[in-house]
C-alpha cells in the first residue's frame, strides 16, 4: 500500500541576532536535541563574549539557532541546532550557509567544527556543503559511557557557495 508523501511548505523564516531573551526557547531546543545539552549560562556567556550568536525563527517562532566565533582569519561553528519538529526540511542546509556568509563578511577564509561520528544525519549535511575532516579530537564529547570523539571538519571559504 503506497502512501502519499506529506507536503511540507515553509512559512516566512529569517535569521536574526541572538537576544537574551531569546536564551530560554534556545535552550529549550538544546534540551529536546541533545543528551548532554549546554546550559542557558553558557548560551548567555557566548552572547557577552561577542560571538555571532544567531537565531532562526519561522514566523515568530525560534526553531534553530547557530552560535559562531571568529578570530584571525578562521569561524569556528560551536553550536548550531534545529528544532526537532523541523528537521530534515532544508533549515539546518539554509543555517549553515548563513554561517558561511556571515564568516566570509568578516574575513574569515575558513570554517571550522566538530561533529560526533554518531551524528549521522549532520554528518551527511555537512559533506554534502563541501566540508572535510581534517582530524579527530579523541574524547571530546561527553558520552553515556565514557567519552565520544569528535571529527574536526573544514571548510574553505574562498570556495563558492553553494545554493543546493
């Protein structure tokens, strides 16, 4: 028995500055998306430290957020997140390449960040937008038994962007 696709149309959505107001519906969707989430003080500390802190709002609604420092001539992504009610529609692709203007704006030439290996689905994003594994941090994350690497991906900005 074949059955119909659901159709999803996106209403308006935009990315605007990170408020601190906004720090509880942020870490709400932290806490929904993650085992071991950061905490609302540490989503406010990278707001007082000056990262492009950025969230994603479908109509009035926050539905993602990206956080993102900058130093030198290098962006590292320290956190970027969907909400799980909106995955796997093209938010998190369209998120990224706001990261990856926002990071050229700036003059960063590339874009850094780490990836659990268990996080398949990201994984598969984050190749299909170009970037690479340059290295594994052993341990990095915090994991149910013991720790969890990290795979350190990058990607060159002086690339094109892509529109896929």
């Amino acid at each position: 028995m074949a059955v119909a696709s659901e159709e999803w149309v996106l209403p308006q959505w935009m990315v605007r500055p990170m408020r601190a107001e906004d720090v509880p519906e942020v870490h709400a969707i932290e806490v929904a998306s993650y085992p071991f989430p950061w905490s609302a003080g540490i989503f406010r500390d990278c707001l007082r430290a000056g990262y492009l802190c950025s969230v994603a709002e479908l109509d009035t609604q926050c539905v993602g957020y990206a956080l993102l420092s900058l130093a030198a001539d290098e962006a590292h992504v320290l956190n970027i997140c969907i909400a799980p009610d909106y995955r796997c529609r093209g938010l998190g692709r369209q998120l990224m390449q706001f990261l990856f203007a926002q990071a050229r704006q700036q003059g960063a030439r590339a874009l850094f960040l780490e990836v659990r290996p268990s996080n398949l689905s990201a994984i598969r994003l984050y190749q299909s937008l170009g970037l690479q594994q340059v290295g594994v941090r052993r341990g990095y994350y915090q994991a149910t038994h013991g720790r969890e690497d990290a795979l350190v991906l990058r990607f060159d900005l002086s690339r094109t962007a892509l529109t896929v």
